[in-house]
C-alpha cells in the first residue's frame, strides 16, 4: 500500500511549532491523518526538513517503539530538526572528534551495544525500591512549594489573588528535584537552566532566554559550542569532589562509573548529566500543569480527589496520557520495513508522535476527555521499549507527593484565564496557568 501523502498546508502544520500552541486543532490535525492510514508521509514545503514518515496509531508507535534492532536513534537526529539544525549539530560534534547528527552523546540517541551498558549503570538508582530513598526529601520540597503558592494566592485584603501555576509551582519544582538527583547545588541552578537553554534553544521566543533567536550561525555555534564545554568542565568538577567524597546521588554513580572495565569518558559523563536534567523537567512540569488545569475544570473530580487520596495516581496517569509533554521522537529505519501496511526504506526516518498514539480512540475511549479513573491507563507517554523513560517513576512519585500536598492545603480551584501552551514540537505543555484558588 502507498502511504497517503500529506498535502502541503498539512505537512506544514505537522512540522510548524506553533501548531502545538493550540492543542484542539493539533488533536484535530491527528485524527483525520489517523483516520486515513497509520502513517502519513510528511514532506516539507519549503525544503528545509528532510522528508519522514509521522507514525499516529498507538499500536504502530508501541511496536516501533519496542522494535529497537529495526528502529535506530543513531543514526539520523533523534527530535525533529530542520536539516540546518543537523548539519549544525555534525559541525559541532566534529571539532569535538566524533561527528554526530545529535549535539550531545546521550543514551536516546544511541543503540545497542553501548545503549544498555551506559543505561545499566543508573538503572537501579530510578527503581521505586531505591527512590525511597529520597521520597521524604521531596516530600519537604512538595510542602514548601505548596506554601510559597498558597502564600502567593492570598492577596493582601485576604481575598484570592490570581497565582500562575507554571511558573510558581509546575517549573520550579520538578527542576529542584532534578538538580537534587544530580547533586547541582540551589545556587548553581540557573546556570544549569541557562546553559540547558542555549544548547537546546527552545522553539518558544518567550520560554527561550537566551537569545539565540536573533544571533547568526557562527555566533550560534560559538555560543552553543561554548556552553556544551562549560557542561563538560562543571561536571568533571564535580565527579572529581564525589570520588573524593562520595554521597548516594546519581553524580557520585557517574563519578565513578566504568564499562567493559573502562571509566566511562567525559563526554558520555556530561550528555548523561545533561539528558536527565534536560529529560527531567519540562516534562514533569508540563504534566503537573496538565493535571491542575483539568482539576480547576472539574471541581467534582477535584473534591472526589480530595475525600479520598488513594484516586491521586489515577490522576497523575492519566494527566501524563492526557498531557503527552514528549510530544515525538525520531527513528531511522534499519532495513526495509513494513508499517501500518506502507513499505519504509533502509535510511527512512520516522517520527513517533505520542501525542497522536494518546488519542488514539482504538486505544483511549473518548480521548479528550480527562478521567482519572480510565481502566488500564497503559499510555504512550514515556515512549517503550530500550528507551523507555528512564524517570517514569521518579515522576510519578514527584507528581503524587506534589498532588498530596496540594490536596492538604487547597480547598478550591478555578480558572482565572485562559492557559497558554508552548510553540514546540518536541516538549509541549502549559506555559501560564493562571488560577484563583482557595486555601487554608
Ligand atoms: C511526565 C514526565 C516525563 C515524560 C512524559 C517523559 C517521557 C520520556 C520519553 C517519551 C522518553 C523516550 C522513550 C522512548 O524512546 O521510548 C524518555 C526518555 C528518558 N527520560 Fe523521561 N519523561 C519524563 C520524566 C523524566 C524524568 C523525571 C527523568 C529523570 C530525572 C527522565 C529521564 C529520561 C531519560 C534519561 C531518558 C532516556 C532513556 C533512554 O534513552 O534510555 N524523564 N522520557
């Protein structure tokens, strides 16, 4: 079967950032692909994107996802690019001595063999049994974020004040419990963000500080160069202060890992640091935005949460589902390959978009809607497979503790606004949440 071809206008709005600012014509925009054929090929209208294959079924995405030997992150960019952004990315990697399409060496954007020994070394440390760990300390941090908000939202005459959500609670504390894992001290945090900011250089003009926006491409690469060297030189700082005095965080594992016998180098160090505090943050962020926005919709669903607890991770599920913050990543095909009945090439890249794959009406009855009580949640959100998200639990646990503590504190939500979402097509979410909320 030949895969449908997507008209310009539509390939346009698949690749367009600012199409997943406006959520309903995004889901929209997906259903009709969907409906016509699991995978519609996507060729970009002005030439600047290398043509791909956009995967929208759940049980496509799913089996692709879980068929790692025939779907590759190597070999080509693993999030969308535009071929500028690749050929960027080879240039920078090069004068670094290992030319890659991806600017840092991480475990997404490898494959087996070196994949699952670089995974393996921190596997454990984001099991359930080890995060207990440290539940009580985000616990405390749960607590106090939920203090500052609730300080936040009583305006002066003691009436509500209007608060935004994200910035007040859905960034900041994800981003905390990141840097807690990585040993990054509260000081050293918005360096962190910064230097995060200028190498991934969001899509959004409001969200991305640093300015890359206006530059031209040799200061780009420059500045981008520069700040993947200042990745490296801080946390090669740090590994050396944890093998002097090792502490139970993920920075003194990698301090002092090794593979086949070997201490891994300082490249590997540096895009390990920087894809779990890059992988970390926004997503967590954007889910927990998702879930306040659909309680404040559903004061019933909230005041049930509130009587009884045990519905919070049911809520914290399905706000991941319903939120999908990883919007897509990208494969290469290994070998011809059949998809959804089309025939792929050797080379072709796909994009496995789990936003499409999580509404998905053959797997999620009524999509749209938001129910915390969806039997057999078993969502696309943290992809499958060798790469499945390596934090899903820590997120979950964050999300759940966060939600406790909210629930403690809060006794009314509403909507005080309209929420704004990101222009992005790899990591989406709320930008604002504006609310009035009471508490005691
Ligand atoms: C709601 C929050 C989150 C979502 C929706 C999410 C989603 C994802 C997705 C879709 C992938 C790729 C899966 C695949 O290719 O099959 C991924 C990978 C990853 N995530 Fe998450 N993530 C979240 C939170 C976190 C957190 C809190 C951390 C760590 C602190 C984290 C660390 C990682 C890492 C290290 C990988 C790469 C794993 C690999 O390639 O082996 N994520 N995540």
């Amino acid at each position: 079967m030949n895969a449908p071809v997507a008209p310009p206008a539509v390939a346009e709005a698949v690749i367009d950032p600012r199409s997943y600012a406006e959520w309903t014509p995004a889901l929209d925009l997906f259903d009709r692909l969907r409906a016509e054929g699991p995978v519609t090929r996507i060729e970009s209208p002005t030439g600047e994107h290398e043509p791909f294959w956009l995967v929208t079924s759940y049980d496509e995405v799913m089996r692709i996802s879980k068929d790692n030997a025939t779907f590759l992150n190597a070999p080509r960019a693993t999030v969308f690019t535009n071929k500028q952004g690749e050929a960027f990315a080879r240039q920078v990697t090069k004068s670094q001595g290992e030319e890659s399409p991806n600017l840092v060496s991480s475990l997404v954007v490898l494959d087996a063999p070196k994949h699952p020994k670089l995974r393996r070394l921190t596997q454990e440390w984001f099991m359930p049994k080890n995060l207990r760990s440290i539940e009580e300390s985000i616990r405390e941090l749960a607590a106090r974020t939920v203090d500052r908000l609730v300080a936040a939202a009583t305006g002066p005459d003691g009436q509500p004040a209007v608060v935004d959500f994200v910035p007040l609670v859905a960034a900041p504390y994800p981003l905390h419990v990141v840097m807690q894992i990585l040993g990054v001290p509260e000081e050293d945090e918005p360096r962190m963000l910064f230097l995060t900011q200028q190498m991934f250089g969001g899509q959004d003009e409001e969200l991305n500080k640093s300015g890359l926006a206006a530059m031209t491409p040799d200061q780009i690469l420059q500045i981008v160069t520069g700040a993947v060297a200042d990745f490296e030189a801080y946390f090669e700082g740090m590994a050396a202060q944890r093998r002097a005095n090792p502490t139970g965080d993920v920075a003194t594992i990698l301090a002092n890992a090794t593979v086949d016998g070997e201490p891994i180098s300082a490249r590997d160090r540096a895009g390990y640091y920087i894809i779990v505090a890059a992988a970390g943050h926004d997503t967590t962020s954007a889910s927990t935005a998702g879930a306040m926005l659909a309680l404040a919709r559903d004061p019933e669903q909230f005041a049930r949460a509130k009587a009884d607890r045990s519905l919070i991770p049911g809520i914290v599920e399905e706000a991941i589902r319903w939120t999908t913050p990883v919007q897509h990543f990208m494969r290469t095909a290994a070998c011809d390959v059949e998809v959804g009945g089309v025939q792929i090439k050797a080379g072709d890249w796909l994009m496995i978009n789990y936003v499409a794959a999580n509404h998905d009406p053959a797997q999620f009855p009524d999509p749209r809607r938001f129910d915390a009580s969806r039997p057999a949640n078993r969502h696309a959100a943290f992809g499958a497979g060798a790469h499945q998200c390596l934090g899903l639990h820590l997120a979950r646990l964050e999300m759940r503790l966060l939600f406790e503590a909210l629930l403690d504190r809060i006794d009314s939500i509403e909507l005080a606004g309209e929420p704004r979402r990101a222009k992005s097509t790899f990591v989406g979410g709320l930008k604002t949440l504006p609310l009035r909320i009471t508490a005691h």
